[in-house]
C-alpha cells in the first residue's frame, strides 16, 4: 500500500505540468485558427468587394459602407498574427522549465487595445442594409462559397468581438497550472492584470459609444 501510494505522486506532478503545456498548446492552436479566419475577411470578402466597387460590378454599396463592415480589422490582423507566430515557436521548442509566454502576453497586451475600435454593430447595421440588394447579397454568398472554411461572414465579422476575453480565461488557468517558483509565474500574474485593464477599457468604450 505504502508503495502504491508513493507511485502515485509522481504522476500527479506529471498531470499538471501537461495540463500547462495543453492549455499552451491550445491558445495557439485557437490562435492559429482566429487568425487564419481574420485572413479570410480580409483576402476573401474585403479585397474583393472592394475591387468590385471600384470597377463598377457593385453599385449599390460604395467604399465607406465597405469600411464600416469591416472595421479596423486590418489593424487588428497583424497583432494576432504576431501572438499567433511566437506562440508557435514556444509550442514547437517546448520544454516545462524555461518555456514562457508571460512575456510574451505582457508586451503584447496593450496593443489589443485596438480592438477598442472595432464596430462589430456598426459593420453588421451596414451590412445588413447593403445585403437589402439582391445582387450585392448573391456577391456575398458567392465569396462565401470560394472561401475556405465554412464561416459566413456574419459569423467571421462577431469573431474578434470575444477574442480578447478568451486570453483572460487561458491566463486564469495558465497561473493556476503552474508553480509558483517558475520562471513564468510573474509574468503570467502581470499579464493578466493587463489584460483585464484592456477588457476594462474596451467595455467602457463600449458603454461610451
């Protein structure tokens, strides 16, 4: 008995430092995927309903509804892009006593202030407006089929309405999975105080506007 229950605290160790890594390997791979839907908003339906504005195709939306819809979104694209860079190579080099993404989250955290600027109910009021012509719908619809993925643009456009949130919830559980005397742990605390200050400032801005 004594034994088995000396084995079993090895394992309890290992379980925790997985979990870190899991939760590390998740926010890229949600990252990853985020990004990869931002690109698509950009390349599948802004670029081409721009040009398609400008050469005549559509005429019953101009430039500025096209802005409206899609916000700053090309502002906020190269941010995660970055996140999304860093938080693979620390996946791919992974090692549980010196890889870190506090930092990482740390610096990178005021930037995401941006999304402060983000009119998600703006671009769909206009969109909905624009999607009242028949033709300009069929447009949509069309880009929306040649895009990769199955995401309408409706549900691309509320994405980067809840990303931010999702980085307090992965530095929650990050600190609670892991030690305090890693080399982490700081860093992970201070992150999440900044990102809770940006989430501040974005729900102000909210309720300001």
């Amino acid at each position: 008995l004594s034994s088995s229950a000396s084995d079993d605290s090895p394992p309890k160790a290992e379980t925790k430092r997985e979990k870190r890594q899991k939760i590390v390997r998740e926010m890229y791979t949600t990252e990853e995927v985020y990004v990869r839907s931002l690109q698509i908003m950009i390349e599948n339906f802004k670029k081409p309903l721009e040009s398609m504005i400008r050469t005549g195709v559509i005429e019953s939306a101009d430039t500025e509804d096209i802005r409206h819809i899609f916000s700053n979104i090309e502002q906020l694209y190269p941010i995660n892009k970055f996140m999304m860079e860093r938080l693979k190579e620390v996946t791919e080099n992974w090692d549980h006593n010196t890889s870190t993404v506090g930092e990482l989250l740390l610096k990178t955290a005021p930037f995401f202030r941006l999304y402060a600027k983000y009119d998600y109910e703006k671009g769909i009021m206009v969109l909905d407006k624009c999607m009242e012509d028949c033709k300009f719908a069929q447009i949509v619809q069309n880009l929306h089929e040649d895009a990769p993925g199955s995401l309408s643009l409706e549900s691309l456009l509320i994405m980067p309405m809840s990303r931010i949130p999702r980085y307090n919830l992965f530095l929650r559980d990050l600190i609670a999975k892991t030690e305090e005397g890693h080399c982490d742990h700081k860093n992970l605390a201070s992150a999440l105080v900044k990102f809770e200050d940006v989430l501040e400032y974005l729900d102000s801005h909210i309720k300001g506007t």
